[in-house]
C-alpha cells in the first residue's frame, strides 16, 4: 500500500501524518474546547516525544491550563482528539485509565491525611498490597528525601515540603505521563530555583514524557526540552528553548519571551525589524568587520541591575521617529552611557528578525 | 500645624455645625445601643424563664397557687425511680439518634445529588427548604392526616404495592408512634442538614477532588476517604445543631401523639408539659425538663468548639 500513496501527491501527504503520529507519545489533533463563546483552546495540534520534557508557555487565559485538563481527562473536548501511547483517550477513557499523573499549583494534598497516606493513595486506589504500597512509598520519600515527614499532615509541612509530597504521590505510580500545572509558583524566589533544578534532574532520570504548564518564561526556558508558546487559544511556535528565543514565529513570542523583551521597530509600512536588548550594543563593542545595522540611540534612563545595566531610550527610523527600545549591556561592556545624551549603537545584522507589519509573522523563519 | 488663615476660611461657616461629635461617630456607645433590643430579648425571653425553670426545680410550687417553698432535691428524687420518666428519657435519646442518623445519610445524600449540575436544581432546592420553613403545628396537621387511622395515605400506597397486608394503626401502636415520631424529626431536620452540608461541600478545594480522581480513586474511594472525611467537621455542626432542636422538642409528639399511646412515646419535654402544666406540679415539671440540661450543655461546648475548627480548618 505505502509505494502507492507516496506515488500519490495527496496521499503521500498522509503518509507523512501517519509517520508524525508513530513519533509523537502524547499527540494532540486539531483540539477545541469552548466555554460557551469563549475559545479557551482553539484547534491546538502538538505531538509530544516519549521522554521529553514540554513546556507549555503562555499569559493567563491562553488556554494553557485546558489544553493540560483536557490531557488528564479533567474536561472533555468540544472536539480533536488525544492519543497517548498510540491509544486514542476520549471522553469514555476516564482519568485513571489514562496513567497521567498531575501535580497541581496548589498541590491539591488530602489535607486529613498524612503524608504516608497522600502518597499511599493511588496504589491503594489501584488495589495494590499493603506490603508493595510501603515498599514503593518508602522508596519515593527517600527519593525526594522526606522520609522523615510522613506521619505529618500536610497542615504541619512547609511549602517545599508540601511541594515534595506532591511529587511523591506523582512519581509513586510510575505514571505514562507526568502532568505539572505551574507546580512551583507558590514556592519563594530562592526555593524555586532549586526545585527547579531538582525537577529537570529528576524528569531527565525518570525519562517520563512530561507536560509543564506556566506562564513563567524564565521556568520555561530552563526545564522544557521545548516549548510551545500559546495565545488566545492558540499554539504560536513550538521549539526548543533556543529556537524559540532566537527565532520567534511572530510578534507575539518575540515579546512574551525575555526580559526585557525583545525591540520591535517600525521599519516601514510592511516591515517590524526585531532585536534582542542584548543585541543592541554600542558601535565600538561590536568587533571590527562585524556587518551590523547601526541606529542613533537617544537615552533617557540607565539602570544599574548588578551584573548588566539597562538602558533606556528612542531610536528614529525613517518610518517613525522616537521609538523606545531598551539596551541590555553585560557588565563586560564598559563603555560610559549617560542618560540625556545620543550616541551610537549598533545591532549585528545576523541579531536581527523581520517581521510581517500586518500578520506580525516572521519573515526569516527559513533560518530554523 | 495650623493651617495658612487663608486655607481656612472657606470652609469655617459650613463646617462648624459638623464638628461636634454625633452618635454616630462614637462606636462605644453606637455598638453598645445596637445590642440593647438583642439583649433585652435575650434576658427578657431566655435568661427570666431560665432562671425560674432553676428555681422551680428546686421548690413545691403548684400552678393555681402563689405558695413558694424550697424542697432542695425532693423533686429529682421523685422522678428518678418513676418509670414514666424513664421511658421519657429513653425515647428522648431513641428519637434524637436514630433521627440524626437517618438524617446525616439522607443529607449527605441530598447534597452530593443537588451539587451535581442538572436542569430544575433551584426548583429542587427550594422545595427541599420547604419543610424547614414550614411552621410545625401547619406540618404535624399535615402529618396528623398523613398518619391518619383511616386516611393514611402510606397505608393506601403500601396496600397497593403490596409492602403490608393490614391496615397500620400509626398512633395506636407503640412501635408505629415511635416510627412516626422519628419520620416527622427527620423530615424537619433534614433540609437544615443537607444545606449545611451543600455549603461544607463547596467549601472544599476543586483540586482536591480532581487530584482524587487523577489519582484513580472510584466514586466510593473518592466519598469515604476524601470527600466525607473533609465534611466531617461540617456535618459535626449539622449533627449537634439537629440533636439540641431534636431532643428538646415538644411540639412534635405533643401535636402527633400526646405522649400516647399508653404513654410509650412521651419524651422528657412532652412529659414535663404534661406535669407540669396539665398536673400543676409546677416543681417537678421543672424537674424534668431541666434533667437534659447537663448533657444538652456539653453538646452546646462541643458544637461551639467544632464550628470553630471547621472555620480555622482546612
């Protein structure tokens, strides 16, 4: 059969489908759910690898944490389809079919019982031996190292400690896939980073295919193997972190990714030229040879922030004058900046992206 | 600190009046005048009759007569040997906890069905709050017929379902008083019940139920380990709220059965009313209706206690 569709222009289309969905472990179709007239998710198509680790990125209300429900089996579908593993999951597949394991925000722990309990429960829930639920329990406290809390209840545990009872319920399972809905976002800045790390290590060791909810970029950027950035119901760009920062599909992505974001100019009518704050450097600090466009920067404010300044200012094309567009130098660059003055800056032809003035889509995605 | 004069003066002429403090300005006193009609009503209508329930129990008055004598405990010794008493006190705990068993199933159940999404659920609602608004002497007439010794609309339906082959005398015989007594209770208390536990319900996190169902627990599982443990708290309150109303009610079997038949389904209130007002010992219905109280102030420690829990917990 396959000679033939591939001699065929329409099916060899097909074939093409049909080899995309054998790659993909989580693969999600031409998703919808409406809330009435609201699109939350609006025709999402994703195809998730086994074993990696997606992010996915977007403001509040893009419809991130539905696309993750509708994977659960926490809402039903207005229409698409999900497989996981090769088996189509509809809405006669209930959620403990499914072998997905979710972490929640607020950690969702059963607050009567203790820790042993919460972790206890889905084996129990599974009809697993008392001896075998002990066994693996044990094992996953001392994963996450909080063997000595389990006779507490979660009233009696700190955030991070609460956090890693929700995982060890998570992991105990030995679940298909791991879903995490912005697990850290009620941990403090410090805790965060190394539960941060603590997650990648332990997804990379447990090789499970994971799908990561949050609307934090720096999170994102640092777990996901890739991202899928959503808006409005929509997937924008999936890529690695990388790609995505470097080479963004729209507008949109290009301004939701970084800190600052990244500079959109008005180049003429058709044209948005994008560049990276980080780009945009003095002319003197860009090496000799270097092809790079150069603009008169006009600063109204420097920030020192420690490890870079940021720069404040207007730069005029002949489209529009007195753009603002923010400079982030690294401390490396030394080279004195004072607020009030003009002076020149360039950025290396290769920084910069254009995008489409009417669509806002990339013109030079052909660099992926 | 003083103004500029200047700033002053146009506002000095409208602004003098103003400046004296009015009543509504000093919350001392506002608080204190706001509580007055509470207070009065409370002392005028519960702490009066209370205290001269105390003082009666402790003397030998009889209605009919202004005579007032202390007796001490000679009252309690007279009717703690007295099988009338003992049969009153029995019922009064049989009636309260077989009430509010049935009760907190019935409850229970009621509120995981009208939590559920479903066309017609405010109707639904708002006739289950119906028997709880009901005034209880416009129910117990209602009820009176329901019971009827020849109307009895249950002994019509069981008839003819064939669930019983002889025609029940409701309140002509002990066990059947007894049934009905309970049925009446339960009715009353039931919506009360499950509206506290439809609020209880709501109380609990979404994500906690949901984290239930990721984690595999069935429809049973996710009731008696999550949901129901959870409600505890809540339905503690629903319960010890239904056994104080429950056990020191009078007008369910005094307008149902009078205490008959043969006195078997007299309760400590029925009996004390009964003494009291239709006998003229004053004293020893006092007596009787007092013999609850310690019990009745425990349950009334423990609710207090509970409804604080339940509100810090979580």
């Amino acid at each position: 059969m396959r000679p033939r569709w591939r001699a065929h222009p329409v099916l060899c289309l097909r074939a093409e489908r049909v080899s995309a969905m054998e790659t993909g472990f989580v693969e999600i179709r031409n998703l919808h759910k409406h809330f009435g007239e609201v699109r939350a998710v609006d025709g999402v198509d994703l195809s998730i690898k086994e074993g990696e680790l997606l992010v996915l990125l977007g403001p509040s209300g893009c419809g991130k944490t539905t696309l993750m429900r509708m994977i659960a089996g926490l809402e039903v579908p207005t229409a698409g389809q999900i497989l996981i593993g090769g088996e189509e999951v509809d809405e006669d597949v209930p959620p403990r079919a499914r072998g997905v394991a979710m972490v929640f925000q607020s950690y969702a722990l059963y607050p009567h019982k203790t820790a042993y309990d919460n972790i206890a429960f889905p084996l129990q829930a599974a009809g697993m031996a008392p001896a075998a639920i002990r066994g693996r329990v044990q094992g996953a406290a001392k994963r996450f190292s909080i063997g000595h809390l389990l006779g507490r209840r979660p009233r009696q545990l700190s955030g991070g400690e609460r956090q890693r009872v929700a995982l060890s319920r998570a992991v105990v399972r030995d679940p298909k896939v791991f879903l995490f809905d912005e697990p850290l976002s009620n941990l403090d800045a410090q805790l965060r980073a190394i539960a941060r790390y603590e997650l990648k290590e332990l997804q990379r060791e447990l090789g499970t295919t994971t799908v990561y909810v949050t609307h934090d970029q720096v999170e994102a950027m640092g777990l996901g193997d890739r991202i899928a950035v959503m808006n409005q119901g929509k997937v924008r760009q999936v890529g690695t972190p990388q790609h995505v920062y470097d080479h963004p599909a729209d507008t949109f992505v290009a301004t939701f990714l970084g800190s600052p974001p990244m500079n959109l100019l008005e180049q003429d009518a058709h044209t948005i030229l994008g560049f990276r704050p980080e780009s945009f450097v003095p002319r003197q600090d860009i090496p000799a040879g270097t092809d790079a466009a150069v603009f008169q920067f006009k600063v109204r404010q420097v920030e020192y922030l420690g490890a870079d300044r940021l720069i404040y200012g207007a730069v005029d094309t002949p489209h529009r004058a007195g753009q603002t567009v923010i400079a982030d130098l690294p401390v490396t660059i030394t080279t004195p900046v004072a607020e009030g003055r003009a002076y020149e800056f360039a950025v290396p032809r290769r920084a910069l992206r254009h995008f489409d003035a009417a669509t806002g889509l990339a013109r030079d995605r052909g660099a992926a | 600190m003083a103004l500029p004069r200047e700033a002053r003066r146009p506002f000095s002429t409208s602004v003098a009046p103003l400046r004296r403090r009015t009543l509504a300005d000093r919350e001392d006193w506002l608080g204190r005048l706001m509580l007055a009609p509470a207070l009065v009503y409370v002392v005028a209508l519960v702490g009066v009759p209370f205290a001269l329930a105390l003082a009666l129990a402790f003397s030998s008055a009889r209605s009919g007569s202004l005579e007032f004598s202390w007796v001490g405990l000679r009252n309690f010794w007279t009717i703690l040997p007295d099988p009338q008493f003992h049969r009153a006190l029995w019922n009064t705990l049989r009636f309260t906890l077989v009430s509010q068993a049935l009760v907190i199933v019935l409850a229970v159940t009621a509120a995981h069905v009208l939590s559920a999404a479903f066309v017609g659920r405010r109707l639904v609602r708002f006739l289950l709050l119906l028997p709880w608004a009901a005034p209880v002497a416009l129910a117990a007439i209602g009820w009176t017929w329901i019971f009827d010794s020849t109307f009895s609309v249950i002994n019509w339906t069981m008839l003819w379902l064939g669930l019983t082959k002889r025609w029940l005398y409701w309140f002509g015989e002990p066990q059947l008083a007894t049934a009905a007594i309970i049925i009446v209770h339960v009715w009353r208390m039931f919506p009360f019940a499950t509206v506290i536990t439809l609020a209880g319900m709501s109380a609990i996190p979404q994500e906690i139920s949901e984290a239930a169902v990721i984690d595999g627990a069935g429809f049973w599982r996710r009731f008696f380990q999550v949901n129901l443990p959870l409600l505890l708290p809540i339905i503690t309150v629903a319960v010890l709220f239904g056994v104080v109303f429950t056990s020191t009610d009078l007008s369910v079997v005094y307008l149902l059965t009078r205490g008959g038949p043969y006195n078997s389904t007299h309760v400590l209130s029925s009996l004390a009313f009964q003494r009291g007002i239709f006998g003229g010992d004053l004293g020893q219905g006092a007596a009787v209706a007092l013999f609850l109280l310690p019990v009745l102030v425990v349950v009334a420690i423990l609710m207090l206690r509970t409804a604080r829990r339940a509100e810090v917990g979580a």
